[in-house]
C-alpha cells in the first residue's frame, strides 16, 4: 500500500462569496507538508523512486487545480508508443477542460487548501510487449481519497472519497519511471474519454469508406478534443451567464429565469431526513454503502441508487402506479413493471429514468419538477448532470450558499460514485445541470 498525503495553503487569494463575475486567480506561495511511504515491499524494489514519481505526478496535478493554471502532466508518460501519446493527451486535456470550466463559474474555485491520500491496493511487475517494444512494467490500482478548501467557501471542507485510478509505469534504462497508462475513473475523465471514443470511431468509420491503397488514416487526439471540450464550454458558459443574467422592470433588478409556481402535495418531505440518510451513508475515509440496498458501482455507477434511497428516507413512499415509467420503487434487482410491490422500476438507480419519471409522473407518488430556476434549490433537492443530451449523474443538496446579500450563489452536495461529502455543485466536471425539486408525494 502506498500512502500519499499533502496539504497546500494559498495565501493571498481574494475570497469571493458574491455572485460577481470570478475574479483572476493571482499566483501565490504554495506550502506543503506530508509524505509517502510504500509498506510490505521489500528493499530491493523500485518503491521508493515510485513514491516519489507518483507524488511528483499528483502534485503537479493538484497545484494546477489550486491555481486554476494547467502545468504539463504530460511530461510524466511515455510518448514513444501510439497508445501511451494518446492517454497523455486525454489525461492533459481533461485537466484542461475541467480547469476551463471551473475559471467560466461565478464563484472562485481555486483551492485555499488540500489534503490528499493514494491507497495502492494491486501493485505487480508486467511482462508486456507493446509495440514489440519489451521495458519493466508496472501495474497499480490506487484509490484516491482528498479534501479541498475551495477559496470562495474557504472553511467548508469538501470530500472526495475512492476515486479510482489505474497507473500501469515503465521503468526506463537509467532507472525513472514513465507512465504508459493513466486511466482516472472520475467525471471529468471517464466522460471525455467516453466522448473521445465515439468520434474516433466516427473518423475511422468515415475512413474506411473512402480509403485508397496506402492511405494511412492519422488520428488527431488533441484536435479531437479540442473541439469536444470547445463545444460544451461554450454550452457551459451560456448556461451560466443565463442563470444570473438580470433584466429591468419598473426600474428593479428581476432574475432573467423566474421559477413557475410550484405544485402542491398532499404530503411534505422531510428534507432534514433525506439529507441525515446522505450524511450517514457517504465516508471520507472510505467506500461506505447501506447493507440493506444492493449497490450498483459496478454497474453503471451507484449515484442514483444514493439519491432514491435518502428521497425514500425523507418519507416518499415507493411507487408502484401506472406504466413501469411512472414508477419509482426498489423491492429487488429484477426490472418489474407490474403495479406490485416486487422488483424495480429503472427509475430508482437510472438517472435519465428518473429524470423522465419526475417529468412525466401525475397523481399518486413523488411530486417533483424541474425547476426553471436554478438558484430556488433546498436541501433535499436533487441535481442531475448530464452531457451529449443524455442524464449521466445526480446528487443530493446538502448545503445551500448564499452571498451577503442572502442570494443563492452555489449549493453543496453528497454523491456516490464518486463518493463525494459538501462537495460544491459548480466544482464538477458535467457543463448540463438541472435542479430538481422535491416537494412531497401523493396518496
């Protein structure tokens, strides 16, 4: 096992609480503290050049973040192979893009402070060929655990618990490592990777069709990116801008987005107990899970199985009525559509299921609408992420941020998958978002 820690203090950095425009990140003195240690290795192994490569590896990606500045993490890995080029790319991009994406929100989101942990939990020597290329392999399982002080909310610590990397490191000839493979299963990453893939399929499709002989099709990994990432900034910032944008009437400031009158439920929900559930059942030492629910990490992701449970432990009974779309209930794994209480609905652990089962379910059962207005929020409430037209993650509102003025400027949120505590929603790597209110349940 490997452990990895480090904290970082940023002095000098402007704290913005307001709903201004975020201010410029002005470089600071950095301080760190924390250390390494690879255990159960014995003395004669690369454990130690591996710990120091590693941490040289995280910090460089943690101060980027700090400072919302992308350093070059691609200097880390092995560009000699077509394979290893093109990870590096995808891991420098995806620290790019999410970078990007947190400079375009209102609220400064560097980071006042960190703490970061690296579990090493499969650690084994490879005898690969790549490219009939033959060099020392290693390949590593590290799970990630930190903590973040972002600067406009800077005594809120936020957690992020079990991100899951997958390292697999060349040892050169003069004794470095080099990363060959760097897969981090987290948002950001898993969904430009996801999105690379598609269009790369796309161009070799297109190739094929109209190739000649001798013709070699030359895959641009960076200009691929480039433009996916260009895209959905630019859908992000659209967003962003429209949900403070102001207009004048009678000579007073209106929100451009005005919330429509919400429905009404027969029965309340108790939204202090659905967040009390989310509270207990998220770690950030730990990948903590309810006994008593299946999970579904390993299918597709557990984050709105999370989401169902703490709505259910705010008193929204199951619901078994109409079609299997209108339902939203968990008795066991098995899809059910009868209107009986035994197996699922898709909509328990789905999040664009449950999505459509919001917007389409009338009379008995949860009563809940997509809010026009993002900032109308409680805690309770629900936000789902989404990309490509398509809802891909939901959270649950613990914490609600307000400037001095009390307007709502950000909310924090529990999540699985990645495990996240107080985590600030504008932090996150999707640039869809839709809030969700839950307003109670009918008989």
């Amino acid at each position: 096992m490997i452990i990895i820690s480090a904290s970082l203090l940023i002095f000098g950095c402007s704290l913005n609480t307001s709903a201004s425009a975020a201010p410029e990140v002005v470089p600071a003195m950095l301080e760190l503290s924390g250390s390494i240690s690879l255990v159960n290795k014995s003395e004669n192994e690369p454990g130690k050049n591996i710990e120091k490569f590693l941490s040289s590896y995280f910090i460089e990606y943690f101060e980027s973040l700090a400072f919302l500045e992308a350093r070059d993490i691609s200097v880390f890995f092995d560009k000699n192979t077509p394979e290893a080029l093109e990870n590096s790319i995808l891991n420098q991009k995806s620290l790019e893009y999410l970078i990007n994406l947190r400079k375009l929100q209102q609220n400064d989101l560097s980071l006042k402070e960190y703490d970061f942990r690296g579990e090493i939990t499969f650690f084994d020597e490879l005898d690969l060929d790549l490219d009939n290329l033959s060099f020392p392999l290693y390949q590593l399982e590290l799970m990630e655990y930190n903590t973040l002080n972002f600067a406009f909310i800077p005594d809120v610590e936020s957690h992020t618990s079990g991100v899951d990397h997958h390292f697999i490191l060349r040892l050169t000839d003069d004794g470095e490592f080099k990363i060959i493979s760097h897969q981090r299963f987290e948002d950001v990453n898993y969904l430009l990777e996801e999105l690379y893939k598609q269009e790369k399929e796309k161009l070799e499709d297109k190739a094929k069709k109209i190739s000649e002989p001798g013709l070699e099709v030359v895959i641009d990994t960076g200009a691929i990116l480039d433009e996916i990432t260009g895209k959905m900034l630019a859908e992000a910032e659209e967003t962003i801008q429209g949900r403070f944008a102001v207009t004048e009437i009678n000579d007073q400031e209106i929100p451009a987005s005005i919330s429509v009158k919400l429905p009404q439920a027969d029965h309340p929900y108790d939204r202090e107990a659905a967040v009390a559930y989310a509270m207990e059942w998220v770690s950030s030492e730990e990948i903590k899970r309810n006994p008593e629910w299946l999970a579904y990490d390993d299918r597709g992701g557990n984050c709105n199985n999370f989401v169902s449970q703490s709505i259910h432990a705010g008193g929204i009974p199951m619901d078994t009525r109409g079609y299997i779309e209108n339902q939203w209930k968990f008795f066991d794994d098995r899809i059910n559509g009868r209107q009986t209480a035994w197996g699922r609905s898709p909509s328990w652990a789905g999040v664009n299921e449950f999505y459509r089962y919001v917007t389409k379910n009338y009379g008995s059962g949860m009563v809940a609408v997509i809010s026009d207005d993002f900032f109308v929020g409680e805690i309770g409430d629900v936000i789902i992420y989404g990309a490509e037209d398509r809802w891909k993650h939901a959270v649950i509102i613990t914490d609600v941020i307000y400037d001095a003025d009390g307007n709502t400027i950000d909310y924090l949120i529990n999540s699985n998958t990645t495990d996240r505590i107080h985590f600030p929603v504008s932090a996150y790597g999707y640039h869809n978002t839709a809030l969700i209110k839950i307003i109670g349940w009918n008989e």
